[in-house]
C-alpha cells in the first residue's frame, strides 16, 4: 500500500510521541548527571558543588514559582480578558464546553486577546487550575469545526499534564546552562597549576568541553521535546473530536494568512497553538508535517 494512503491511529501517535518525549528527556537528565560528574572531578574539591547545590536551588526555585504562577504571567504578557458564557464568545465557551463533557476534564477559564493572528494557548499548572486563551482572529476567520479543532488541541495539552512536563525539562535545561556558566566563569579565577591540577587536566578539558556543548544540545533536545508534545496534542484534539479536518482546516488557514506576531512575548512563544514568530529553531514542528499526519489519522 502506498505510503500516502498508511493510516495512522491516534492513539499509537499520543503513545509514540509520549515515549520519544521520555526518552529526550532522559538525554537531558544524562547530560546534567555528566556535567556535574566531569567539573567535579575536574576542580577536585568540595567548594565547587558547594556553588552548584546554591545554583540549583536558586534556578528550581525561580522556576517553580513562576511553574505556580504560570497562568497569570502569560495571561498578563498578552493583555488577554477573561470570558463567560453569555455574551460575544458564546460559541467559544459552548465547544470548550462541550469538549469538556467528552474528555472528562475540568472546565478551564477562559480568555481572549487582541491579535488577528490565527491563535490559541493553554496553560496552568494542572487540569483544575487550567485557562485557554484565544485570538479574536481565530474567533473571526476559523468556522466552527476548525475553531473546535484548535480548542481540543489545547485541552490535549492540559489533558496531557505539558504544562507540568515543559516546566521539570526547563528546569533541568536551566540547571545545565547555570552549572555551565558558573564553571566557564570560575576558570578566570583559579589559582595558578599544581601537580593535583595537572593531574585532572584532562576532566578539566573534558569539563569545558561539555559545559560550552552541553546548553547548546539541550536547547535542541527540548525544542524536540516541545514538538513532540504538539504531535501528541494534535492526536489528543483527534480523539476528543474524532474529526481530523476541523484541525487541519485551521493549521491551513494559518499556514496561508498568520503573519510574525510582534506583541507576542517570546518567553510564551511555546505555549501558542503555532509559532507566533516563524523563525529558525522553532518550539513547533513543521505546519505542513502536522497536516500531512493529520491526514492520516
């Protein structure tokens, strides 16, 4: 059978993107285990991991706090509104839910902001604390298939705990680029070799090495893991709506209408339905690749 007509299950997309996600982020995990290994036995004492435990509880504590606060700052970075059900949004709040009712997750609050860019987000910490925001461009230019597309989609992140994934992988990736900073800066102010520094010049190369690599392959495998979660909240809006052409009727409108967005924060980039910004290195996978498995589903 020819490879265009191979179908694909939704359920075996959401399972294999899962396990590719673990897997990236067990290289993550990895690559922070050997850093820490490498510069400790590179400098040969204690005050460096003295330095590295005061930079990891400094960087999970930055992160958690904004992790808990997650929906505030994004909602507050695009000026979005809250909406009820009665009113201009009314079909909005009617799909989200209904979309609810069929997935068996809570109902999330509810936004809109300005911007004629074809658009949507999801965040929160938990499906109980969850909001999804929208662009008024996608409530004027998506029909109501598409636009119940877009709003599965975001459910499939909530539904899938991405929120709380994305932040322990920001976490870790954080970790390393810390740890990395501190050991390239501390080498400005070691003392002059002994015998105990020319015996560890090796770790000490290898260290520096790594600490220069090591933030530079974690940006690229988070940027994977990130596009592996849109795959699998793609497959997640298939299951809740069991109508694959509503999702691609709108990444398709996006594909040919959505221009740069310059309002758009680019710290809440990631969270968007599409790359607000289209540039190199995106935290989304292709548009076309996305309709072209949707297809097949």
């Amino acid at each position: 059978m020819p490879e265009k007509y191979t179908r694909i299950d939704f359920r075996d997309q959401i399972s294999r993107n899962k396990w590719k996600s673990v897997f990236l982020m067990i290289i993550v995990f990895a690559v922070l285990v050997s850093l820490i290994y490498v510069i400790g036995f590179a400098w040969g004492g204690a005050d460096i991991f003295v330095i590295l435990i005061i930079a990891i509880i400094i960087s999970i504590s930055y992160l958690m706090i904004s992790y808990y606060n997650s929906d505030k700052i994004a909602l507050m970075s695009v000026g979005a509104k809250e909406i009820k059900r009665e009113g201009e949004y009314k079909q909005y709040y009617d799909l989200v839910e209904g979309l609810t009712l069929a997935s068996g997750l809570p109902m999330p609050k509810l936004y809109v902001m300005k911007s004629e860019q074809i658009n949507a987000f999801a965040s929160g910490r938990n499906p109980e604390h969850a909001v999804i925001c929208v662009t008024e461009g996608t409530l004027k230019k998506l029909d109501k298939k598409e636009l119940e597309g877009v709003l599965a989609h975001e459910l499939g992140h909530v539904g899938n705990y991405d929120i709380r994934y994305m932040t322990l992988v920001a976490v870790m990736v954080g970790m390393i680029s810390i740890i990395s900073q501190i050991f390239l800066r501390s080498l400005w102010f070691r003392s002059g070799g002994n015998n105990r520094d020319k015996s560890n010049a090796i770790f000490m190369v290898i260290g520096i090495i790594l600490a220069i690599l090591a933030p530079i392959v974690v940006y690229f495998v988070q940027l994977s893991i990130s596009r592996k979660r849109e795959f699998s909240a793609d497959a997640t809006a298939v299951k809740f709506t069991r109508y694959p052409p509503g999702l691609i009727g709108a990444l398709k409108k996006i594909k040919e209408e959505n221009k740069p967005e310059k309002k758009i924060n680019k710290a809440v980039a990631p969270l968007f339905f599409a790359n607000p910004f289209r540039e190199f290195g995106s935290t989304h996978p292709d548009i076309n690749k996305r309709i072209e498995v949707l297809e097949k589903m």
